[in-house]
C-alpha cells in the first residue's frame, strides 16, 4: 500500500515540531554545567521518561518484535534483570556521584584511582558507545528506507541507507548541538509520549485487522508456544534463560545505567540524589511495560502472517514490523508510526551525542586546557557534538551488515561493559587495588569479552587464510552476550583484587 500525502504530512509535521521544540532551549546555558547537566534542575519524572526514551531506541521498535515474531516472550526474563540492576546502582553507585560536583562517571574513577584509568575507561565508553551507536542509527536506515521505497526507487540499497541515516541524523545534531543536555531530555519526554502512543495505536489496529481478534491471537500463537516467558533451564549457551536473564540482565544494567555516560549524565541532572533514585527505579517499571507491548506486537505478527503468508519470506526480522506499517496499516496510522519510530531514533541519537561530547570535553579536552574560559568550553562541545554526529554517520553505514541489530547492538556494548562495571566495582568496593593493578584488570576484562565475541570468528578466518590450526585456540560454542558483563565483570575484579595481594605497595586515594 506504502505511505500517501497524509502519512507524509504527519511524518513531515513531527520532524519540524519536534526540531523546533527542541531549539526553545538554544539559549539558555553559558556553562557546561547548563549544557550538560541542564543546571541539575530538571524533575524526576522528566529523567525518568528520558531514561525509558535513551535505552528504548530503535532497536526496540523494530528488533524486539522480530525478536518475538520468530521465539516468545523470553527476552522478560532480561528486563526482569533490568529491575534488579536498577536497585544495586541506586544503593552503590548512586551516592557516590553524588559526593561532589561530578559531570561524568569516569571523574568517581580519578578520584579513586586516577588519571591514567580514568582516560582509559572514557576512552573505552567513547569507542564502543559509538560503535554501538552506529547500530541503533542503522536501524532507523531499515524504518526509513522501506518508507522510503517508493521514492527511491532509482537508488541502489547502499544510497538509499545513506539517506535514510542522513536524514535523521541532521535534523537531530540541529537541537542537540543548540540546545545541550535541557533540549534532550525535554525532547525526549515528548518524543517518548508519540513513540508509546503511536505503538499503542499501532497495536489495537493490528488487533483489529487480525481476522477473529484476540481470539486467533491466542489460538496461533499459543499453539506455538509463543507466551512462554520462563525457561529454568542451566544451559549456559542458550541467550534467553531466567538465569543469563536475572543475572546478566541484572549485570548489564548496572553496567550500562551506572558506568555509561549516557544514562549516567541524565541521573546527575537530578535536583538531589533522592530524585535521582526514584527517577531511575520508576524507569525501570515503564521499561518493563514498554518490553511486554513490543514482544506482544511480535507475537500479533507471528499470528497475522500465518493468516496472511507474505508474498516472499523477510530478509531479515528486523524488517516484518516496519514492512507491515508500511504495507498494511491505515493511512494516517501508518504515518504516526513512522514518525513514532523516528521519535525514539532521534531521542536515542540526541542522548548519545550529548554524552560523547560531555566525555569528550571534561575527561580529556578540559584535563589538556583547564584554563579555557567558559564561553570557549560551551563552543568546543558544540563543536565536539558535530563531530561526533559525523562519525556516528559513518559507523551506522559500516553497520549494514549484520545479524538482529538488537542483538548486535547489545552485545557490542556488553563487550566493554564487563570491564568498566569490574573497575567501578573495584572503586566502590575496594581499598587495596590501586591504579595499575585497575588497569591490568580491566584489559583482562575487556580482552576476555572481545575473545567471547568474535573469538571463533577471527581463529577461524586465520585458520582459513594460513592453514595453520588457529581454531583450536576457539570456543567450540559462541556464548551468548547475556553472559558477557557478568564474565568480563567478574575476570576485572579477581585479577584486580587478586594483584592487590601481590604488589607491595597498593595504594589509597580518597
């Protein structure tokens, strides 16, 4: 059916509002202080929405879908460890931000350990956050470019993804790069209303263009075992169980909420440590609903396409919520989903350049010329948003190839989230470990994950090119990237704890 004038309107009317919205805030900050932290005034409620808008992305939009489309609901079982996750950063992390005027999470590891280990886990968050990055954008290529299909026609897949990220990418640099951290997570708000709405939306047409309703749903679906949440299995190899959920989950969001920059930046513009707890407690909560919705519409999905076969199989899961926006929702509800799923690209995106700047100019920009005034502080992280946003550009085309984005994006940031989630814990927990025994351990950690990741791929492609057994130095099975923060996390402060007992001197710093 593809899109018509009103779906282009809507989508058209949404992208100039919400740029528009966003530039109200361009001139309101003088300090870095204002442009990252938003004056640390911003209520609870707000950060808690722009929390749920940050990690949501589009990953989720399309990705988590397919992801029930094709299994069941056994992705719950990582949200559960989402929950848990929430609780220990609220207990550990959290008061220790909030000891002095922080505006990154890498200044808590200077002040127990240093320079040196400071820069090296900035710049750790700095490549994998944007390489992780460059997945989400990608996946708004997939949104746009289907959208799209009709209008360019002429173009070939790699021009249209250019296009499409480039699209989206521009007009979300113009707000970011005025308006700072205050433009971010009041968009965010906004954004994350017309993302659930229209989901919501999206939903009860889907219900109501499935012959039978609810009724088929349950009849199709359930056959399939497509409900199903729990499995207590032990295996270690399976991605979705309630162990590698409840821990890893519970692993992967103290990592990614309580050492990543970009949901770190948005707990420290809380007027108090109390607000920021309860902002980041009541998020996990709305993320919990938003997850059960998306694995529902896959399940709807998985029912409608048994009734209506596509004509030819999708290339991708990825593709089947999007395609069947495009090709079989109403007009008008087809053009608010786009612009739905465009709302949570852009809020993404807008919080991810916002951190990547923050890092870039007070972990390293501000330790190399202290002395800049405040004025010159503001324009380079201006300045350091455009650049970013380029290379986030660049990356997202690198990314065209690949399995489930979902997957990949999360499992790129599991990679280095065990090693900066060891060292944070050998920060907060700790006394003996000292900088350099920090550093050891987190390369052990770091290099552990990477060996977890891409360990067969590369020994493999070694073996093939040299005729040497390089195989034999792989795993004889991939381990899923539920367990990576919880493995590299738990290597970082063995061997860390551990050289604390062996080097002579260990070292304090308060």
């Amino acid at each position: 059916m593809g899109l018509n004038a009103i779906d282009w309107a809507i989508i058209g009317l949404y992208l100039c509002a919400v740029t528009a919205f966003g530039l109200r805030f361009r001139s309101r900050h003088r300090t870095l202080r204002d442009y990252f932290l938003a004056d640390r005034n911003i209520p609870w409620w707000a950060i808690a929405l722009s929390i749920v808008a940050a990690e949501t992305s589009t990953l989720t939009i399309i990705s988590i879908p397919g992801l029930a489309y094709e299994t069941n609901f056994g992705f719950l079982q990582v949200v559960l460890g989402y929950l848990v996750g929430r609780l220990f950063i609220a207990g550990l992390l959290l008061p220790q931000y909030f000891r002095g005027e922080l505006f990154t999470a890498y200044q808590l590891i200077e002040r127990r350990f240093g320079q040196r280990l400071r820069s090296l886990t900035a710049g750790l968050f700095l490549i994998t956050r944007a390489a992780a990055e460059g997945v989400r954008v990608f996946a708004v290529a997939i949104v746009v470019k289907i959208a799209l299909s009709a209008t360019l026609l002429g173009l070939s897949d790699f021009q249209r993804d250019l296009a499409a990220i480039a699209i989206v990418t521009v007009l979300t640099l113009i707000y970011t790069f005025e308006g700072g951290m205050t433009a971010v997570i009041w968009t965010d708000v906004v954004q994350l209303v017309i993302y659930f709405g229209g989901t919501l939306v999206g939903l009860f047409t889907l219900l109501h263009l499935l012959p039978g309703g609810w009724g088929a749903v349950q009849q199709i679906a359930g056959s399939a075992n497509k409900f199903r949440v729990f499995d207590f299995s032990f295996s270690f190899y399976r991605t979705y169980t309630f162990w590698s959920g409840l821990i890893g989950g519970a692993l992967f969001t103290t990592a990614s909420h309580g050492t990543d920059q970009l949901i770190v930046q948005r707990l420290l513009a809380a007027r108090s440590e109390r607000q920021s707890k309860l902002a980041l407690l009541s998020s996990g909560v709305m993320v919990l609903v938003q997850f059960s919705l998306f694995l529902l519409i896959g399940v709807m999905l998985f029912a409608f396409y048994r009734l209506h076969p596509p004509a030819l199989p999708f290339a991708r899961t990825d593709y089947i919520f999007p395609n069947f926006v495009i090709t079989r929702m109403p007009h008008g509800v087809s053009g608010l989903l786009i612009a739905a799923i465009l709302a949570a690209a852009m809020s993404n995106l807008s919080a991810a350049l916002n951190a990547l700047s923050s890092t870039t100019v007070i972990d390293f920009y501000l330790r190399w010329r202290p002395d800049t005034p405040a004025g010159k502080q503001v324009l380079f992280s201006r300045a350091a948003t455009i650049v970013w946003g380029l290379l986030l550009f660049a990356l997202a085309i690198l990314a065209r190839h690949g399995g489930k984005v979902v997957e990949v994006g999360l499992a790129l940031a599991s990679v280095a989230y065990g090693a900066l989630l060891g060292v944070f814990l050998l920060a907060v927990l700790t006394r003996r470990v000292n900088e350099a025994s920090g550093m050891v351990a987190m390369l052990c950690g770091f290099l552990l994950n990477l060996y977890l990741w891409q360990g067969r791929a590369v020994f493999g492609w070694l073996q093939a090119h040299t005729g040497l057994p390089w195989a034999a130095l792989a795993l004889s099975r991939d381990v899923p990237w539920t367990w990576y923060v919880a493995l590299g996390s738990g290597v970082t402060f063995a061997v860390g704890y551990g050289m604390s007992f062996v080097r002579q001197n260990p070292g304090l710093r308060s």
